[in-house]
C-alpha cells in the first residue's frame, strides 16, 4: 500500500523498551547536548541507520573508471588554502 506525502510525513510513536541504565546514559548524553531524549535518540538512530544503509550500498565500475577512482584515492589532493579551511573548519555538530 503506497503512502501520500501527507501520510509519509506526519508523526508517529515508536516505543521501545529499556533498562533503567541504558535510559539513564541516554538521558545523560541527551543533558548535555541541551536536547530531549527523544530527539537525542531519533537522531541518533537515524544517523546510524543511514551509515548501515550506505555500508551495504553496492556500486559498481568498469575498468577504466575504476583505475581512476583508484588513482584519486593513491594521490592525496594537493594542499590549497581551500583545503586547509575545509579541514580545519569545525563540523556543525561540534
């Protein structure tokens, strides 16, 4: 059964049981980022869900645009004033 975007949009529960400790750890983390633990846990979750997602994505090359992709990842990028900033510029979350 397909979903309408108003449907695939609007909130709903999920509920899920912990231990007293796991729920204190969380809320803990939770304090200190000045978030609610539900928040902090839907975050979190989803951030998760998204790296095991991408680590089982396939992509496949054919010889040729694999040498290069090879060869990107065996030569470093040159050191620019551009790269320097991206590298040393805080990621939002920090």
């Amino acid at each position: 059964m397909k979903q309408s975007k108003t449907q695939a949009f609007a909130p709903v529960t999920i509920s899920i049981r912990a231990k007293a400790q796991q729920r204190d750890l969380i809320d803990q983390a939770a304090d200190r980022l000045n978030r609610s633990r539900s928040d902090f846990m839907l975050e979190v979750s989803c951030r998760e869900a998204e790296d095991v997602l991408l680590d089982q994505t396939y992509f496949a090359l054919d010889a040729n645009a694999f040498a290069q992709f090879q060869a990107m990842l065996d030569n470093p990028p040159a050191q620019t004033d551009r790269l320097r900033r991206l590298l040393t510029t805080k990621a939002p979350w920090e």
